[in-house]
C-alpha cells in the first residue's frame, strides 16, 4: 500500500478529485495549507503599500492506495493539476505499512 500526499493549486481540487474517482480511487483527505517552493512568493499591493506574500495558499490532498492503484492514482493527480505554469504542485509517494478500518476492523487493503 501507498500513502500519496498531493500539494495542489486550489482551484484544480473539483478536476483532480474527478479524475480520481475515474481511476477508482475511493476517499480523500483535503486540507488548506499555505506554503512555496520555487515560486518564493510574490509582491502585492495594498492601500498604497507594497507587501510580500511569502505564504502561497494551496491544497493538500492524502490518499491511502493499494500498489495497483498507485499509478492510476498518480497519473491522474497530474494531469489534473498541470496548468504547464510554476506553482502546480508536488506529489509525494510514501510506504504504507498497515491501515485499518475502525468501524469494521477490516485492514489493509479491504481497509481502503
């Protein structure tokens, strides 16, 4: 099992998460986090004065996949996410070691 972690431009979540169901990937957790890489922010204007915005607002999307899922899964992320501009995102693939169900107590792969 897989463990992807997507960090996403926002307003790309409604694509990503169909292009995800289409894959057959059920459930996600999405969050708002604010962060940068090599956009390093940019500059704004405000009443007059001029600040810099370090922060960039973007979504992180956590989904827990079976290994035949995660190509699927990773190839959908990105060519719903891509906009070709800097800033789209990153997608991070860790080892899953167990998963479980608290409901049923079902693990593993009949956890996801």
């Amino acid at each position: 099992m897989k463990w992807i972690n997507a960090i996403i431009k926002p307003f790309t979540l409604d694509d990503v998460r169909e292009a995800l169901a289409e894959a057959g990937v059920q459930g996600m957790t999405v969050t708002e986090v604010k962060g940068f890489g090599r956009q390093h922010g940019h500059t704004e204007l405000y009443r007059g004065a001029e600040y810099v915005v370090d922060f960039l607002p973007k979504l992180k999307i956590e989904i827990a996949v079976t290994d035949e899922q995660l190509e699927r899964a990773v190839e959908a992320i990105m060519n719903a996410a891509k906009t070709g501009k800097i800033g789209d995102g990153k997608i991070f693939v860790i080892d899953l070691e167990q998963a479980i169900r608290i409901r049923t107590q079902e693990v593993d792969a009949d956890a996801l």
